[in-house]
C-alpha cells in the first residue's frame, strides 16, 4: 500500500491556490476537520471513523482509501460544484488507471457499474466544503453488505494516491478558475444513467423511468412509464440493468 505523502503534495500543489495540506492516518472525518479549516486548505486521510455520506448515511472509509476534503472560500463560483467536482474526480482517475469510469447522478462515481467514490459538498456562511472518498485499494463490501468496488484488485499494486489527489485538485481548479471548461458537456457524457431505466422513491412513491437528459442545472429529466416527465433535483435513483 502505498503511502499519503504530505511533501509530495503539498510540492506539487506549490503553484495552486492551495496553500495548507494536512494528511492524517485516521481521523473522524476530513469534512468535519475542514469546518474548522483556513479557506483554501485541503484534509487528506488514509482512514476515517466517521466518514460521512450524503443525506445523512455514512461512508465506509476503511484504511487504504482516499479520502479528502477541500476548503474552499465563497468566492468561488458553487453553481454545480458537485457536478464540477465530479467531472475533475472522473477525468484524474481515468487518467491516471488508464480505463473508463461513469458518472451516476448525481455524486457518484461508477467503475465496471460499481460506485468507486462519493462526493459530498457542503456550503457553510464562509466556506465550501468539498469532500470526495474514492475506494482504492480492495475491501470486502459485500461483507459490509454494500454493493461498491475499487480501483485496484490488490494491496500490491503500484499505485500513488497522492499524484491521485493531486490530479483531482488540479482539475477541480482549473474547472473552477477556467469558464470556459464545459463541465457539463463531460458530466453528461460520463452519465451512467442517461438512456437507462432507473427507479427512484419520492414523497414515499416508487416511479420507473427513463433518464432522458441532464439540465444544465444538473436536474434529471426521467421519462415516466405512465408518460409524464418529472425532473428531480436532488436525490438518489438506481440504475435498471
Ligand atoms: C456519498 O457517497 O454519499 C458521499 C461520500 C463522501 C465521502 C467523503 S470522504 C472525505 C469526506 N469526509 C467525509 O466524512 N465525507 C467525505
């Protein structure tokens, strides 16, 4: 297993707006550290106790992840953050397993039709906080009773998840400081649910439907088996395989 580096990053991240890297082996959660943090700082860990998902579940972050959370200050444009941080997620792990990833809306990243990474964003009076867990090195989810996977098969493979967390904060960057980057050109084209038949609950009712197309404010418009369209905003849907 290969280990966080701190030097290393905090080197590589020299010319970026981020100036302080703080890397613990385990820690609660990075997201609940970087509420007390300096805009523009990042929290790095190899394990977290109390990993936090969206809409109040938990992550699993079992050593040998990566795990992390950005601070970033309101001056920053958060329009789709999520979906900005999603896109850099997608494109760094890509570039550096040299195979294809999916996008599953709203947050989650898909890998051979798994979730491999969550993203949790968090917007506080003078903060965002971006929180981004990927699984890297192999763990037994179906023991957990998860349906998930990782990048790699095994604890030997070479691999740096610091140039990983460099990768993905470079990008985030440059999708932030750069408006020209058609963010959402690749989240659409990276969707693991566009085309596919989801199912999702909503006001305690199931629906079925086909993922028609993706707003540009990030809405799912899905096509009703009863013919009526609905376009949820937030919310967690599955994929029909
Ligand atoms: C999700 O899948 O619902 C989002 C998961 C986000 C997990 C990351 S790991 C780093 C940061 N710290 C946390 O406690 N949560 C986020």
């Amino acid at each position: 297993m290969d280990i966080l580096d701190k030097d290393y990053i905090e080197k590589k991240l020299a010319n970026s707006s981020f100036a302080e890297v703080a890397v613990f082996d385990k820690i609660d959660s990075t997201s609940n550290f970087a509420r007390n943090a300096e805009a523009q700082s990042v929290i790095i860990a190899n394990e977290q106790t109390s990993g936090r998902g969206r809409v109040g579940k938990s992550f699993l972050s079992k050593k040998g992840g990566l795990y992390f959370s950005l601070v970033l200050d309101k001056t920053v444009d958060g329009n789709n953050l999520t979906a900005k941080t999603a896109v850099a997620v997608a494109l760094a792990i890509e570039e550096i397993i040299s195979d294809k990833v999916e996008i599953k809306w709203v947050n989650d990243i898909f890998y051979k039709n798994k979730k491999v990474a969550g993203i949790l964003t968090e917007s506080l009076p003078d903060k965002y906080i971006v929180g981004i867990g990927i699984n890297v090195y192999p763990v037994n989810f179906a023991q957990e009773g998860l349906v998930a996977t990782s990048l790699l098969k095994s604890q030997n493979q070479k691999f740096s998840r610091s140039d990983l967390a460099v990768n993905i904060i470079t990008k985030l960057e440059n999708i932030l400081q750069n408006d020209s980057f058609e963010y959402m050109t690749v989240y659409r084209n990276k969707s693991a649910v566009l085309g596919k038949q989801i199912r999702y609950t909503k006001n305690q009712c199931e629906y079925v439907g086909v993922a028609q197309e993706i707003l540009d404010d990030c809405g799912l418009k899905v096509a009703l088996q009863n013919g009526q369209t609905d376009i949820l905003s937030s919310g967690e849907v599955s994929i029909i395989l």
